[in-house]
C-alpha cells in the first residue's frame, strides 16, 4: 500500500474518535514528488457522506503554490518527453499491478469520502484501471505515417508528439476512474499533468497519485493541487498548460471550455446528461426490471450514464409497477456495510436538493409509485445523506424532474404509443450521453441504432460506457469539444501532429558515394 494510504487512514482513524477541526487532517498536495502541506488558509470541508462526519480538510492551493506546481510541470516535461514510450508504458504496466493489489484499501478510501458502497468502489476503481491498462498500447498506437515518393525524391511523413503540460478538473461521483481517464493515456503518451481533484472527495486521487510515483513516474510528471473556482481558473490562464480536461457540470463546463478557448487552449469537456432506455414490449419483462432497477437508481444515481428516463411503449407499460416493486428491495445504508445496496448522495445540500425534486414531480401531476425521502437507516447513520429509490411515473416534457439531471436514485417513467414516438421523444431532448433499447427484435434494434441521436447505445444494455479500446462518444449538449475522452479520441487529444517533408536529389553526390575508393590500393 502506497505511504500516503498509512497516511490517510490514520488521520482517518483519528478524526473517527475527535471530531474538533484541528484534529481532522489536511488533505496535501502532491508538487514535483513529493507531499506538501499548503500553507491556504481556505478550506473545503470533505464529510463521510453516511455519518456527516467531518474527516478531511481540502485546502485552497494558494497561487504561489499553483504556480510552483505548473513549473515543476513544465521543467519536468523537458526530460520526460525525451523518454522512450516503450519506458513510459512499463511505468504503466506497474502501475495497473498495483492499484489491482491496492483495490481493497483504496475503495475503503473512496467508500469513506464519497459514500457509494464497497461494490461500486471496486467498479470505480476497476474501470480506471482499465485505461492505465489500455494506456499501456500506446507504442502501438503513436505511429505514424509515411508516404514516400510524393514528388521526385521527396518524401513526407507525420508522427503524434505531445503537447506538454496538461491539466484536468475532476467531479465527487467518480473519484478514482475519472482522473484515471486522464493522466495515464496523457503521461504515458509524453504529457505531464496538474491534476485537481474534486475539493469534496480528494483523498482518493491523492493516494493514486503517490501510488504511480512509487511506480516510477518521475517528480512532476503527476503533480495535484487543490481548490475551487480559484484553481480552475488558474489552469484555464496559465500560459505552461496546454490543455484541459474537465468531467462535471453544465454551467462548470461551459465557463472552462470558453475560458480555456480564450487563452489558446484545447479543451474536452463532459457535461450533464438526462439518459433515456426505450422499451419495447417485447423484451423480457424479467430482464428490463432488473436492468433498469439497478440502472436507474444505483450507485444513488450519482452517475452521467445513468438510466434516469424509462420511455415504456404500448403494453410494455405494464412493468412500471414490477419496477417499484424491485427498487424497494433494495437496502440503503452506508456503503461500508456489504449488505447495502445504495449508498448516501455526497452532501446535505444533494440531499435536500433532490427531494425538492421529487416533490415537485408530485406538485406537477407525476405518479409516485415509490418515494425514497427519509428511508430507514441505522441510529448511528441518522446524520448521513440518504435518499432511496424512487419511482415516478406518468411523467412528461416539461416537469422539472424530466427537465433537469437530478443526480438521484429517481427514474422517471413515460408511456407512449409508438416505437416512433419514444425515439422522437428521447431525441428532443438535448443531452446526447448516452441510451439504451430493450427489445428482442433485431430489425427494431438497428432501427433505434440508426434513427437515435445519443453519442452512446446500448442493446439490451442499461449502461453502455464503452471499454478503453474505443472512447466515450457522449454528444449534444452532453459534451463540450470534439475529442471525447480515452481510446483513440482521447490520445489524439493530448498529441499533436507534426509532419515533415524532405527532399533529397543530389543524384551527382550519391553517384561520388558509391563510387568512393574503387580503385584504392
């Protein structure tokens, strides 16, 4: 286990027994190798989402330690670029070894900080590592091409370099896989990287980064700082990055595209998305339940690629109920406990905001057929954050709850009459993350593949997050950017092309070449 997990789980321990502010730990930076304490005098508070339990601190990185972060990126990235990828990929190999042997200590890490059960901390963390695995192809995947004989001796050629320092901006509900979506492809491919992590759940993205250290990579090739609006606009002014990736919000991701467009920066740029599944009637009534069960309201619906909409059409309507009954199976609690199966949200504030969603869904005439506000806890978990799943439906355009992303365990059911108009539903609204068809029919399959427009479908599949080996294709409003995040997409965004064409005819100085010493005794 990396020094910095002993680190933070004795500071974890400590905070479990005084829950006085100077006892709790501070969260530190990671610059040019080693672990630094900021000398901020501004903080966020990180909770443990099932107790309310105050167990970090995350400080405001003051702008001279900013500062002194990007440098040490830039002066690292003079060195690094000249390492062979063959090399760079052998750090990666190491350290996908090692967050598989570290899983259990880092999903108690992220469980703690973030709340979501120990299963789906496994899978956070599991699905990260799977793009440091695929960053480990990325030998293969930086040739380039080559045409000779373009013109009478001249030749052209292009390769992918990097671009130099990149930075990226991180949301609280992934907290391992999203930073592993960045810096293992942007690193092993010759980049350095300024990461900041969510201020709301740090420590996980602390203990990865001390991890690939110990792995090998060299001080300031991974440094991690901390902060709000003041860090991010920070890494979308300063003139050594090169590039920003951001995983969040709407109103989040517009101001960094924008701003980082302004400063002559490329940016990605993944933002809401309100995900609909369409279901024909007939599909297995026993699968569509259990699917949409778990993609609906897992992981306390705290993901973008969420079910949040299910569009039943004709008859197919008749297991809206079978769903509800499923949904109130389920056990929720603290994520620590294996007998949960839905976690707390991150915050009181996400708390309170979602219930206020779920009653306006009933002030504007939606059906709740299962209302997950106050569910039942354990005495010790009463400060915690729950909400349970919850089912609406008769829902409509134009009800906030269809409208907005509710980041909730709500699914919102609607009923229509035609395969047509479930498509046409689903395609007016303006996200574009991801969908998903429930059907046995394979003509209405590729019907919907064609005819839908979201970037991401799924055949009888709920969540369809592609592997590594192809990118993650959200759309419309769902993205900001035309180069989405891993696999090719993602490695072409943090390179560039450069392309060289020479030329050499001297035919006479070739001909004194070959002909040099005949003759010689």
């Amino acid at each position: 286990m990396a020094a910095l997990a002993r680190t933070v789980f004795q500071g974890l321990e400590a905070a479990g027994c005084r829950r006085g502010v100077a006892s709790v730990p501070l969260v530190p930076m990671i610059i040019d190798g080693a672990t630094v304490k900021s000398e901020g005098t501004k903080f966020f508070d990180v909770h443990d989402p099932a107790t309310g339990e105050l167990i970090a601190r995350t400080p405001q990185s003051t702008q001279a330690e900013l500062e002194r972060a990007a440098t040490s990126s830039a002066e690292a990235f003079r060195s690094w670029r000249k390492v062979p990828v063959s090399t760079r990929a052998r750090v990666m190999h190491k350290y996908e070894a090692s967050i598989r042997d570290s899983t259990e200590a880092l999903a108690a890490l992220l469980t703690r900080e973030q709340g979501k059960t120990l299963a789906d901390s496994r899978g956070d963390i599991f699905r990260g590592q799977e793009v440091v695995e695929h960053s480990t192809s990325i030998p293969s995947l930086l040739q380039g091409e080559t045409l000779p004989g373009v013109a009478n001796g001249v030749d052209t050629y292009s390769y992918r370099l990097p671009l130099g320092v990149v930075g990226g901006i991180c949301p609280f509900n992934f907290p391992a896989m999203i930073p592993l979506w960045m810096y293992p492809m942007a690193c092993t491919a010759g980049n350095t990287f300024l990461l900041k992590p969510s201020e709301r759940v740090p420590q996980t993205a602390v203990m990865l980064a001390e991890m690939a250290m110990e792995c090998g990579l060299p001080p300031g090739v991974l440094n991690v700082v901390h902060g709000g609006h003041e860090t991010v606009n920070f890494l979308c002014d300063s003139e050594v990055i090169r590039a920003i990736s951001f995983v969040g919000g709407n109103a989040a991701g517009a101001h960094i595209y924008e701003r980082a467009a302004r400063n002559g920066k490329r940016a990605q740029c993944n933002l809401g998305a309100k995900n609909h599944a369409v279901i024909l009637p007939d599909a297995d009534p026993k699968n569509v339940v259990n699917q949409l069960t778990g993609a609906g309201v897992g992981a306390a619906g705290q993901r973008c690629m969420a079910l949040s909409v299910a569009v039943f059409v004709g008859r197919a309507k008749e297991w809206i109920p079978m769903i509800a009954a499923e949904a109130a199976k389920l056990k929720v609690g603290p994520g620590s406990d294996p007998s949960s199966d839905i976690g707390p949200v991150i915050s009181k504030q996400a708390k309170d905001r979602i219930e206020a969603l779920i009653q306006s869904g009933v002030d504007e005439g939606a059906e709740l057929l299962l209302d997950g506000r106050s569910p039942t806890v354990p005495a010790e978990y009463q400060g915690g954050y729950y909400v349970g799943p919850t089912i609406f439906r008769k829902v409509k355009a134009g009800m906030q709850i269809y409208d907005t992303e509710i980041f909730g365990p709500v699914l919102c059911c609607v009923e229509v009459d035609s395969f047509e108009e479930a498509i046409n539903f689903a395609n007016a609204n303006p996200y574009g993350n991801g969908t998903s068809v429930f059907t046995r029919s394979g003509a209405a399959a590729r019907k919907y593949v064609d005819e839908i427009e979201a970037g991401q479908v799924g055949v009888n599949v709920p969540i369809p997050v592609p592997l590594p080996m192809f990118s993650f294709t959200g759309n419309k409003r769902s993205i900001l950017g035309d180069l989405n995040f891993y696999g090719k997409a993602g490695l072409n965004f943090y390179t560039q092309l450069k392309t060289v064409t020479s030329a050499w005819r001297d035919d006479e100085y070739v001909e004194k070449l070959s002909t040099a010493g005949v003759g010689a005794q």
